[in-house]
C-alpha cells in the first residue's frame, strides 16, 4: 500500500517557468475590468513613496536648523526644508520651527498610514475581483469540457487548478505586482535622493549592495530549491491521507493500521526534513542581511563622521543617511522573497490558461441543424467503430436500427460496450467512424444540448447532488411543477420511503444523496427520468443487487418508463430482457445476435447460453 506518487513532474515544471513573455499580457488583461484599482493604487503609491521619504529629510533638519548649536547650517535637502520653514514664518524662530516639523513629521506618518490602507483597499479589491473572475471562468469551462478530458484527468488536479492556482496568483495581483511596484519606488526615490544630498556617501552606503547580491542569490536558489522539497513532500502527506482515510474500512479489515502509521511516518519525516531545510536558508539569510546592513551603517557613520568633522556635511545628513539606508535594505530583503511569489503564481498561471485553452472538441457545428419537434426518437447506428484510445478499439462496426418508440435491449458480458454505446449516442464521445443519427440527423452536425434535450438518463451508478430530494428529481428545474415530482416519485414507489422521511420530499440529501440506501438512490434517478417524460429514455441497469421488495418495486418503475418511448436499455434484469422488443447481444465490441427473446433462445447461441446461466444463478438464490 504505497502513496500515490506525488505531481512531480508538475512541480518541476512549475520552476522551470520563469517569466514568460507571453503570460504577462494575458495576466495583465485579467486586472484590466479593475483599471481603476489598479490606476488608484499606482497613485497612491507614489503619493507614500514621497511621504515615506519625507520623514528622515524632517529629521536631518530639526537636527540641522535647530538642535544644533550654530544652526541654520544649510546643506542640500535642507534647504528644501528651510524653505518649507519660511512659508510658516518660522525660520529664526527656533521653538516654532521644532513645532512645525514635529507636527509635519506627525502629519507624514499619518498620511503615510492613509496611503497604506488605501493601497491594501484597493490591492485586495483587484485581487479578489480576478480570482473571482477566474474562478467562474474555469468552472464554466470545466462545465463546456469534453468528457474525454476527465478519463485523463485526476479530478484531483482540476480542483487544485481552481483552488491553489488561483490562490498563487492572487498573491500576485495583491502582494506581488503592486509591493514589488512600491519597493523599486522606494528604492529609486532613495538613490535619487542619496545621491543629491552627498554622493561620495551614497557610494558607501550602496557598497554593501555587491555582498548582499551575493547573499541574496544564494538564498534564492537554496529557498527554491527547499521550497519545491516541501512542496513535493506535502503533496506526498496529502495523498497518502486522502488515500488512507477514504480507504479506512479496508485498512482496518485487512488489520494495516500499524504498516499505515508507519510508512506515514516515513513521508511525514520526509516533509519535516524538508522543512528544516527550508528554515535553515531562512536562517541564514535574514540575519546575513541584517549584519550586512550594519556594516553598511557602520561605513556610514565612519565615512559621514569624517566628513562632519571636517565641515563637508551636516550631523543631520548623516542622520538622514542612517535612517534611508534602513528603510533602503529592508525593501531589497522583500524582493528576494517575492521573487519565489512570483515564480510559483507564473507557473500557476501557465498551467491555468492550459486548462482554458483546452478547446472542446464535442461542439456544435457552425450551422447545427434543428432537431424537428415532436421529437420522433428514431435510432440508427451505422457501423460505428470507436475505442477510447486510438490503438484499442472498443467497438469494432456496430450496426442496429431502433425505430422510434421501440424498447431495445442491450446484453453482452461486462466490458462488451454496452455503455459506450450510449456513451457514443449521447455524444460524449465521437465515433472514430460510422455514424449514429437520431430521427435521421447525423449526432455530429447538432448542438449537442439540443441533441440531448430529448433524451432521459438513468446511469450505471446513480448520480444525486447535494439538495433536497424534490430538487434531485427536478433535477434543479425550478419550472418543474410540486405534483409532477411528486406524481414521478409515488409512481416509481417512492411513496413508502416519502412517508418515512420526516421532511418528506423536502428532505435535504447530502453529497451524492448520502442518508438513502443504493435501492433508493436508483428509484430516485428512475423518478427523475420519468418526470421527464423524455422522448427517448437511456437506462444504463445497475448490476449491484437489492432486496427482493426493492427489485420488485424498481422493475415495476422501469416497466413504466419504457413504455411509450424509444427506449435503449443495458439491461441485466431477466424482465427487462424479455419484455423488450428486440435483444442485442454485445460480445468484444461487436453484435453477434440480435432478435427477440424467443427468437434468440430458438437459435440457441450465446444468448441462449447467458440466459441459461442466469436462470441457474436465479434458481440458486
Ligand atoms: N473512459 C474510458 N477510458 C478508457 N477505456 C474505457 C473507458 N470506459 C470504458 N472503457 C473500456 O471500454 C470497454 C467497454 O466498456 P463499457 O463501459 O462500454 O463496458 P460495458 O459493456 O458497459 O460493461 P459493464 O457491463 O461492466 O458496464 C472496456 O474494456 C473498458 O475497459
Ligand atoms: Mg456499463
């Protein structure tokens, strides 16, 4: 019992994506209903960028023009805030001067605060807009998609498309884009500034830079690397779980509990290796940054201290410097890890345009023709050759004619064809060649929602949906009358069941109409059908067995709804069989025998050799 492999390769791909050229645009037109967002957000965020750099030219200059002894020195920037000083009046005043730039200072944080939570307003309000969007885009997609495309598909993985991938890229429209933005702002706005105020000086403080590339890059390639680790490894956990824990009653049948816990204890070590990895590039990193900032500081006060000393430059100015180069470190840390954002939300953001440029293949021509009303429900398959996979076929040239109104019988061993075959006049699936026509149209050159229109569906394995039951024999038709539902359900002998039920048709069932037993489930989708009334009826029979009282009351339910219409059935059932008007008999995806029953067991062939056996296993039970 081992854990299903984890998504490897698809990981992988995830880091080998780096920004494509082409991805951008298509990202950029997804913002492009929340321009306005987007267009407020780039205000304001210039607007923080010049408040944020007005907090340490303040300070340099309450230093400079007043606490310093012999003030009124004015060097570069400072006299920018001298003059700001002269509008209030308050330039040899030196108690109103401090006045007037404590309270700007006040003023910029407070502004700075504004700006920051319009920015987030705005960021998030773009972010969940797309991921909106999104989110209803690839689940009407999904709804349009070939059915093809799900034999192929782990279910698994279209969710996460929905889920993970769209969260990764939200990421990149609210932290991503817009902070990345806002740092590389800051971040010019201090060398410009830097470098007007001193530039002998500015050169010392973006010394450290060389070392912090350095360090920076290393830790992008470790992070990467550890972080695709974990990711791998969490996927290991979770499938491992997903597996287990649905798979429970069997684990604990065959007494696996211990063998269990141990190989989960090898993917969960796994994982927690793999994390200790990961905080270990972290651990290193930050404070690598923090020491080389330090010594860039340190440089700072060296190189401005001598300057000071020599009266080139101000103490206020070196204050400035100090104060920029923090606020200069701290947004080049950021990046580094954005950096990993990034990538991960343009991988996502590959493989969901993937899924969308997915084209169904089982459309509507460009001219469809109109299926006429009434609909006649007459059948013709001509043979039709088809396989799943190209070099496997299923059904090897299959012809037959149910002329409308007819009940035919389908019969043949487990994996003859039987539910291809219908799989095929539904249009799920396209024929490889022949054709199949409905009142003598080509299924191909319909719109298949008018093609299926007609018909009533009663599957293998009864789907119901979360809902009540009036809504699960509605099918979610809110035009359906109460008394139709209601009539279908007595009909199929439901009635019992209703009466029992507390809320009676109001009943709510849970996913997959979880709280009624499999006898139930199947008189339900028969109820479902028949308040149909559809023109050409498709019941695929469950071969899983139920009590005596049950069969009888679905054997009478099927005898209902076949009367009256084209009906195709895979029947299992000996009544079925021998009520219809013609029996196919399917053997290795081709028809060996066709007829009526006593037609059939007259020629005493294969059918008459099934017939006889389930007559034996019918004496036995
Ligand atoms: N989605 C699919 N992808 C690939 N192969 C499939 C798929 N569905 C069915 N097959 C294969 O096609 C063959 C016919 O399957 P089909 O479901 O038509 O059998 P069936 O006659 O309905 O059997 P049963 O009585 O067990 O329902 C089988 O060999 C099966 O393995
Ligand atoms: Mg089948």
């Amino acid at each position: 019992m081992s854990a299903s492999e984890p998504q490897e390769d698809s990981v992988e791909a995830a880091f080998r994506t780096t920004f494509d050229r082409k991805l951008l645009p298509r990202l950029l037109k997804l913002a492009a209903p929340y321009s306005k967002f987007v267009a407020g957000a780039l205000v304001v965020l210039f607007l923080e960028s010049l408040v944020q750099l007005a907090g340490p030219l303040l300070t340099a200059a309450a230093i400079d023009l007043v606490l310093t002894p012999g003030a009124g020195a004015a060097s570069g920037s400072n006299v920018l805030v001298g003059k700001v000083l002269a509008l209030f009046g308050a330039t040899g005043d030196k108690p109103l001067a401090l006045v007037v730039l404590s309270l700007l200072y006040a003023a910029s944080a407070a502004l700075a605060f504004g700006f920051t939570a319009l920015l987030v307003n705005f960021t998030s309000r773009m972010g969940q807009g797309v991921m909106f969007d999104l989110r209803t885009k690839i689940f009407g997609h999904l709804m349009k998609t070939d059915v093809a495309v799900y034999d192929k598909t782990p279910v698994g993985r279209l969710m996460t498309r929905l889920t993970t991938d769209v969260d990764a890229l939200n990421e990149l429209f609210t932290s991503g884009f817009v902070a990345l933005l806002g740092d590389v702002a800051i971040l010019a706005g201090i060398v410009v500034v830097l470098f007007l105020m001193n530039p002998p000086l500015a050169f010392v403080t973006f010394a450290v830079l060389v070392p912090m590339v350095f360090v920076t890059n290393w830790f992008r390639k470790g992070a990467r690397d550890t972080y695709r680790d974990v990711r791998i490894r969490i996927a290991s956990v979770n499938s491992f779980l997903q597996e287990h824990l649905s798979g429970i009653s069997v684990v604990q049948l065959f007494r696996r509990e211990k063998k269990a816990l141990d190989d989960f204890g090898k993917v969960n070590d796994e994982h927690r290796k793999a994390n200790v990895e990961s905080i270990f590039y972290y651990s290193v990193f930050y404070p690598a940054l923090d020491s080389l900032s330090a010594v860039g500081m340190a440089a700072i006060v060296l190189f401005g201290g001598f300057q000071v000393i020599e009266g080139a430059m101000t103490v206020g100015a070196v204050v400035a410097f100090l104060q920029y180069s923090k606020r200069f470190y701290r947004p080049l840390m950021d990046l580094s890890e954005k950096y990993n954002i990034l990538q991960a939300a343009m991988a996502s953001s590959e493989r969901i345009f993937q899924l969308l440029d997915t084209a169904p293949t089982i459309t509507a021509p460009e001219k469809p023709v109109a299926l006429a009303r009434p609909v006649q429900g007459d059948v013709l398959f001509t043979d039709v050759k088809f396989g799943y996979k190209p070099d496997e076929p299923v059904l090897k040239g299959v012809s037959f004619h149910v002329p409308a109104g007819q009940t035919f019988a389908l019969v043949g061993a487990t994996g003859s064809g039987k539910s291809t075959l219908l799989n095929l006049l539904l249009r799920f699936y396209d024929v490889t060649s022949g054709s199949v026509k409905v009142d003598g149209h080509d299924v191909r050159s319909l719109d298949p929602r008018d093609l299926r229109s007609p018909f009533g569906i009663v599957l293998q394995d009864p789907f119901l949906f979360t809902g009540t039951l009036a809504e699960n024999v509605a099918f979610f038709d809110p035009s359906m009358s109460r008394e139709r539902i209601q009539n279908a359900c007595l009909e199929v002998g439901l009635g019992p069941l209703l009466a029992r039920l507390p809320d009676g048709l109001d009943t709510k069932l849970g996913e997959r109409g979880g709280g009624l037993s499999a006898g139930e489930k199947q008189l339900v989708s028969l109820a479902r059908a028949l308040a149909q009334d559809p023109r050409i009826l498709i019941l695929d029979e469950a071969t899983s067995s139920v009590d005596p009282e049950t069969e009888a009351l679905i054997e009478r339910a099927i005898e209902k709804l076949l009367s009256g219409r084209t009906s195709l059935v895979v029947a299992h059932r000996l009544s079925t069989i021998v009520r219809a008007d013609r029996i196919l008999v399917l053997s290795q995806g081709t028809m060996r025998e066709a007829g009526t029953h006593a037609e059939l067991l007259a020629k005493g062939g294969l059918y008459a050799r099934l017939y006889a056996l389930q007559r034996k296993d019918a004496e036995a039970a």
